[in-house]
C-alpha cells in the first residue's frame, strides 16, 4: 500500500510520531520508552539507508510535502550529500539509543520518558534539518533542535545550568542571525525555497541587502558550530552535559551545522557568488588555522578528559570550515569526508567516556588509571578512535585529512596545512599522554587500593557492543574511503568550481 | 565587555542599515515578496482548498509540515521545562526561595467572577479554533485562549484547583494525543497512498467530500490537534514555572 | 524625506534589533538578557510584518462573493510572512519558557541571577 516513493518522509517522521508515543508510554510503563526509542531509531536508520541507495542508483529525488509543488509549498531534496549525512544522522541516533540505557538509569533515574521523548525529537529536528529543501523549514527544525539541547544539556551535573544558558542566549542569537538573514532573501526575491532561491539570486548579486544576508546567515550557521571566534559556549556545555546527551550532540550538532553551511553556500548561494563575489575565503581560512590551532593548544591545557575532547571538537569544526573555504576540489572532498570520519571519531570517544563516567564517576584524568587492565575492550575501541584523530592510516582519520593537505596545496594556503600537520601532533601528545594515564594505576590508587582494582570490570553490554561497533566502523570506513569517493562524495562537489 | 558589546551592536545595526538601502519601499504592492510566490495563495485559496482565511491555509495546508514542527516547538519546550524543573521527591533544598510571609486570602469577588467567566473564555476559544476558516483565529490562539482560562482557575484560586480539574497525568497525556491527531492524520495520507499532509486523499474516508472539501476538513483537523496541544503544553508550562516544578500550591 | 517614509520600518526594527542584542551580550542579569532575546526576536518579527504589508490592501481574508470572480493579490496583504511570524511568536514563547525555567534552576543552584556573582562563586 505504500509505495516507496514514500521511503524519505519515514526518516524523519517515525522519529516524530515516536517521540510523542515515548512520552504517552512513560505516562504508564517506563520500561517501554527506550527500546521504543531504539525501534523507532531502526526504521529511521532503514528508511535513510534505503535512502541513500536510491540516490546512488537513480539520482536526486524530491518530495513534495502536502502534494504541493515547490515554491508553493515545502519540499525535500535529497541529494548524495544530505542522503549520507541522514544516514550517519540515524546511525548515531541508532547506536546512541542502544547505548544510552544504562547510563540514563543512572543519571536521569526518574525523568526517563522526558529524556526519550527530547532524544527523538532532537534526532527528528537533526534529520530535518539536513533533508529540506526549503530555507525557512530549516529555521523550524533548527529551533527544535535548539531547544532540546538546551534541556538535555541543562540536567547534567555541576555548572550544566548554567552552561545551558549561556547555551540558549548564544544559540538564540545564531538562529536568530539565520531567520534575518533569511528575510533579506525573502524580501529581495520572495521565494523561500533554495532551490527557486539558487534561480533567483544570480541577478541580484551586486546587491548589498543580499550581501549582509549571506553574511548574517554565515555567522548564525557559525554560532551553531562553535566555530571561531564565536566557540565560546561549546565547551562547558558539553563537558557538563549527562553523558548520553554528549554522545548524541557532540558528534552531530556541529556536523550538521556544516551541512547547512555547505548547503547555504553552494545550493542557495553558489561556488561563483562565494568565491568570487564575496571575495573574503582567505580570511575564513585564517580564521580555521586559529580554530585548529587554539582548539589544539587548550586541548592540551585541559585536565579533564571530556573538556578534552570539547576543545578537539572546536579544532575539528576548523577543519571542516577550513576545507570548505579553501574552494578549490579536494578541500571540499576532504571537507565532506571529514563530516563522516569526523562525526564516526567524536562518537566513538564520546562512547568510551560515557563508559568511564558509568563506571568510575568521572572523567578527570585521575578517573582513568589502569583502564587498560579493568575495560581492555573499551580501551582498544578508544585506542582506534585515538589513532584515527591523529590521522593513522588506514584509520578513517587519516583519509579525510589527505585530502584536507592535498586542498591547502592546491590552494596555496599553506597555513593552513601547517594548522593541520600542528593538530595532528598535539594529538599524538594528547592521546599517547592519555593511554599513558590509563595503562598505569592513577597516582592517588597506587598507595591504597592497588590490588582490588586490577581486576577486568568491563561495560555492560549494551554500551559496550554499541562502541566495538563504531570502532570497527572507523576501519570500515577507513578500508572503503575509496568507494566513499566514487559513489558518493565526488557528486557533492558543486557545479562551476 | 562593555566596548566590545556596543561595537558589535554598532557594526550589526550599521550592516542592517546598509542592507535597508537596496530594500523595496515599504508597503509596495510592486514588491518582489508581493509578487512572487504569494498571489498563488490569495488568488487559488478558495478554488484549492475552500477557506477563505489565506494565512489558515497557508499556515495549516500549504506550509503545513512547517506547522506541524512548530507545534512539536511548543511540545518540546513543555517536555524541557519539566525535565529542568519537575521534582518527583520531596526532599529538595529550599535554601534559596523566597519566604511566603502570609498566606494572601482567598479573595470571593475574583472567585466569583472567575467561576462565572471561565466557561465563557472556553466557548470563546472553541469559536476561535472552529471559525479559523473564516475569520483570523486558529488552532494557535484557541489553544492559547483555552490553556488561559486554565490558568485563570489556578491563579485566582490555586494551583490545586487546577490541578483537580486537569491532572499532570491528563495534561501531558492531551499533549502527545493532541500532536499525535496531527502527525496522524499526515501519516494516514500517506496510508491511502498520497504524499505526507497532502489532505485531498482524505475524501476517500470523509462520505461526501470532495478533494477540495477533504483538504478544508483537514486543516480543521490539524487546528484542533494543534489547540490540545498548544492548551496542554501552556498549562504544563505555568504549572511547573509557578510551583517551580513541585506542583503544590503554586503562586 | 522621500527616502526616509519609504524605509522608517525598517529602521524601527533595526534599532529595536540593536537595544534587544545589547542586552542580551552585555547585561549581566540573566533575566535582562532573556528580555532582550525576547525584544530582538520581536524587532524580527516586525520585520517580516513589514514585508508583508501594501498600501491600500487589507487583511488577507478573501471575501465569499469575490469567490466566482479574479481575484486582485493587490487588494489583499501577503499572508506569508504572517504564516512565518505565528511560527516565530510561537518559537520565542517556546524559548521564553525554557530560558525562565533554566533560571529557575540556576537561581535554586547559587541563589543569584547575576552573572558575575554566580562566576565568583564557581571560581
């Protein structure tokens, strides 16, 4: 009965209907809110796969919502690059509503189908986010998103509140930003559309009201993904957030915002307006060379393994920014690329902390002494994760990051391979500094306890499986990079460039 | 901080004044946002789907995905503010709130007056949600007016008195059931095999519809979800904002 | 002048914009800062109304009689940013609620709502 045109609107909807059903099931049986999530994260991960195979084989598809054809009414565009970023959405979505059942008892034991309920809808908001194909849609489901991070950020431990704030008022000015410049299109070509709008703009790109608006778009998209120097909200926000929240936001939010950056640029906008027109990519380079090399040096500063990591993630977005922005063909392949890797290495370290708070309270560097005798399967997940964020081949790391230099050479911008090569080096100091901490007892154990804590005293399962999974996915990944290119992300490149 | 602040506030205001210049005039008729994509609303509204309020069908057929999440908007931050503040034990620290001094008096004129007025605001909102179609009105302000005269009940009385007539349980409960009427009637097109919130499929199951007439009869549907949910999230929201998640005696 | 009557909206909203983004980067009281988010989400919506609006034309409720007739988009304003704005109002109401109930946890946390003090004390 239903046909399979009809496959894209199930990635985003079954998540919706579920969460509303979430949070009537945890009115009378709790235990049934998260495997309901996990079901409803299953059909989505199906749906977006199948998804991305049809656009493999057929190519771009449209749907339009209410039967209306665009401008008139809203529709979906999935193309190869919205159709892999769907597919990771749904896969960390998947993995994460596996992994989160444990470590939710522990830290939210009585608001169980609240937290289901915002974890459903903040994945429905991620997946709209990257699958419409209408300008002011995105708005809607950014602020979805927006407000379900605030909250699930807000219940964590210690400064989580305020952080959550500051959070709200940072991310209220982006969206805010977005919405405006959205009216400047709006007001100079009465379309809403980013299809009708990429028609529309070329005759109007003298004009200044649509350069402020790309401009004012740029810093809301920037806000959102922490990059420099608007960053300032993302650490703490993170550090403090329960640790499912972290695993689900840390990878994707900052992801996705790089989606809608690249969407912005080259679908609404185009190659020729962003890099001609608006002449100003070698400064947003030099702003990622700060980013990577600020993100890199507070990195090492840190004491406590999630802000760790934080800080990682501020240098990645320079990364993506970077590569972006360096306009030529294997910068945005090494850009696209690393939104994959990237998001596969953020989780998988995500994971292994999670693990860490559940099972030792913490995740200050003290917390992680002789880790490698007590979780040696967590341990080893991490140590892939660790080599891939250094850029070890054939981990996945390493692939996106060839490209990334092949793009600063290209472009001549060898600052910006210097920021690169720089990064990959405080990481080695970081991660090797880590598996130092975790191979040897923590010095305040070594006088006390030393015998009793020695013994192997791994995850449970469902966290544990969840994390080997996307351990061997960053060799999986790392293995088929290859084909990653033919198939998908060589059609990502736009037209004109 | 201070500098900082009022140079970016500067160097915004003058980016948007720079941008005004290439503007349209104001109230242009000539105007690229009046001539583009909105004629087709005001001129095949009627023909298309039968309400002659323009932003109703726009807002509930034409845009209507986009009405649907922001409802879930809505949703969601009811949801958040009771994962932030809603405290199921009792034994939380009240070192910091503010000391009730008395107990204020049940004050009968506003009881009185309240008891009387009540039904009346919820007749009003029925109005408003009903005669959408028709006149501005809507899902939205119904559900608004509704969730109020809810609101009136707690603050002239208590939150008790509230409470007794819309429990926790039933309130979040109208909330999933009010969003699920929306997202469900969008999946049952897709059940009868047209694309999600495309409503003119619905005259297969309404006897004596018309496709234009399904497509009126859907976006009534749609307002009346909208309003449970809008009336269920606003009470949820007062409630735990006022007794600061505790559900006691509120203000 | 002329310049002035065609773009005063415009200007409102750009100034209203500025007071509302001053507030919420500058002050240090969390609840001044959530009045100025919700004056710098007002100012956009009075410029997306602005958009929508045209000389001469009224509300966007089509008349029953003009059903068998054309019907002139000029005599009507455009619905759209309307249908944009409810959208808006509603997301900013939605973010109002979750600000207040974050200062609410914040204020039963450390028994201020001033910024600096509430960093005093975590350092």
């Amino acid at each position: 009965m239903i046909s399979a045109a009809q496959i894209p609107i199930f990635i985003v909807i079954v998540p919706f209907l579920a969460a509303f059903l979430i949070s009537i099931a945890g009115l009378f049986k709790e235990k049934y809110c998260q495997p309901l999530s996990v079901l409803a994260m299953s059909v989505s991960l199906y749906a977006a796969v199948a998804t991305l195979i049809h656009v493999i084989n057929h190519g771009v598809i449209h749907y339009h919502l209410g039967g209306w054809p665009p401008p008139i009414g809203i529709e979906y565009v999935i193309d190869h690059l919205n159709a892999m970023v769907l597919v990771i959405v749904s896969f960390v979505g998947f993995i994460v509503s596996i992994y989160s059942k444990k470590s939710v008892e522990q830290e939210l034991p009585d608001k169980i189908p609240q937290f289901y309920t915002l974890y459903n809808l903040l994945v429905t908001g991620l997946l709209g986010i990257t699958i419409t194909g209408d300008a002011f849609n995105l708005y809607v489901l950014l602020e979805i998103t927006a407000l379900t991070t605030y909250a699930l950020i807000a219940v964590g431990r210690g400064r989580a509140a305020l952080s959550g704030f500051n959070y709200l008022i940072m991310g209220t000015i982006g969206a805010s930003f977005y919405l405006l410049g959205v009216g400047h299109l709006y007001i100079m070509t009465g379309s809403l559309n980013m299809a009708d709008l990429h028609q529309l703009l070329p005759s109007l790109y003298g004009s200044g009201a649509i350069f402020i608006a790309f401009l004012l778009i740029l810093i809301g998209v920037w806000l959102k993904m922490a990059f420099f120097p608007m960053h300032g909200w993302l650490p703490n926000a993170y550090t403090y957030a329960p640790s499912s929240t972290s695993c689900l936001v840390a990878p994707l939010m900052t992801k996705v915002s790089v989606y809608v950056m690249i969407r912005i640029m080259f679908s609404v906008f185009s190659p020729k307006f962003t890099f001609q027109e608006f002449s100003f990519h070698e400064i947003v380079v030099w702003l990622a060379v700060v980013a990577i090399v600020g993100g890199s040096l507070f990195a090492l500063t840190q004491k406590d393994f999630k802000k760790m990591l934080t800080y990682l993630i501020i240098a990645e977005v320079g990364y993506m920014v970077g590569g972006v922005w360096l306009a030529n063909h294997n910068g945005i392949m090494g850009a696209v690329l690393h939104i994959l890797n990237d998001s596969m290495m953020t989780l998988c370290m995500f994971l292994v902390v999670g693990i860490i708070v559940y099972k030792t309270k913490g995740h200050h560097f003290d917390n992680l002494g002789s880790l490698y005798k007590k979780m040696p399967f967590t341990m080893a997940a991490f140590t892939i994760g660790a080599l891939s964020m250094i850029g070890v081949p054939p981990t996945a790391g390493f692939f996106s990051k060839w490209y990334l230099i092949l793009g600063a050479i290209d472009a001549n911008q060898w600052e910006f391979l210097v920021a690169l090569i720089f990064s990959s080096l405080v990481n080695v100091v970081l991660f090797f500094r880590i598996i130092e901490f975790a191979y040897y007892p923590s010095f305040s154990n070594q006088h006390g306890d030393a015998h009793g804590s020695e013994k192997i005293d791994e995850a449970p399962a469902s966290m544990l499986v969840p994390l080997l999974i996307v351990a061997a996915g960053l060799l999986v990944i790392g293995v088929f990079t290859g084909k990653i290119v033919t198939y998908i992300i060589q059609y990502t490149i736009p037209n004109g460039l | 901080m201070k500098a900082i602040g009022l140079i970016t506030v500067f160097s915004l205001g003058m980016a948007l004044f720079y941008a005004t210049i290439d503007f349209p005039p104001w109230a242009d008729p000539q105007s690229p946002a009046s001539l583009h994509v909105s004629p087709h609303y005001i001129q095949e509204t009627m023909k298309e789907t039968d309400v002659s309020n323009v932003v109703t069908s726009v807002l509930a057929d034409y845009r209507g995905f986009d009405t649907m999440f922001e409802t879930s908007v809505i949703f969601t931050a009811g949801i958040a503010v009771i994962l932030i503040l809603r405290k199921y034990s009792k034994k939380e620290d009240e070192k910091f709130l503010p000391e009730v001094s008395e107990e204020a008096e049940p004050d009968i004129i506003i009881q009185t007056v309240t008891r009387i007025i009540v039904p009346f605001i919820q007749l009003f909102a029925l109005y408003v949600i009903a005669h959408g179609h028709h006149s501005p009105g809507g899902g939205f302000q119904g559900g608004v007016i509704l969730g109020a005269s809810f609101i009136l009940l707690a603050i002239s009385f208590n939150l008790k008195a509230m409470l007794r007539r819309i429990s926790e349980r039933k309130d979040i409960l109208l909330g999933g059931i009010g969003l699920l009427i929306y997202s469900g009637i969008g999946a049952l097109c897709v059940l009868l095999g047209a694309n999600f919130l495309n409503y003119k499929v619905l005259h297969l199951i309404i006897p004596e519809a018309s496709q234009v007439e399904a497509r009126s009869y859907g976006i009534l549907g749609v307002e009346i979800g909208v309003a449970i949910a809008v009336m269920a999230i606003m009470i949820a929201i007062y409630a735990n904002l006022s007794s600061d998640g505790k559900y006691d005696k509120g203000l | 002048m002329e310049l002035i009557l065609a773009k005063y909206n415009y200007w409102i909203y750009v100034f209203l914009m500025m007071i509302g983004f001053y507030a919420m980067i500058v002050k240090n009281n969390l609840v001044k800062k959530i009045i100025g988010m919700s004056i710098f989400q007002t100012a956009i919506i009075l410029f997306y109304v602005s958009i929508g609006a045209k000389k001469g034309a009224t509300i966007p409720i089509i008349e029953h009689h003009a059903h068998s007739g054309a019907i002139d988009p000029a005599h009507y304003i455009n619905p759209l940013p309307h249908v944009l704005m409810l959208t808006a109002i509603v997301v900013s109401v939605s973010t109002l609620g979750v600000a207040l109930a974050l200062i609410l946890k914040i204020y039963h946390q450390y028994g201020t709502v001033e910024e600096d003090e509430i960093l005093e004390q975590i350092q």
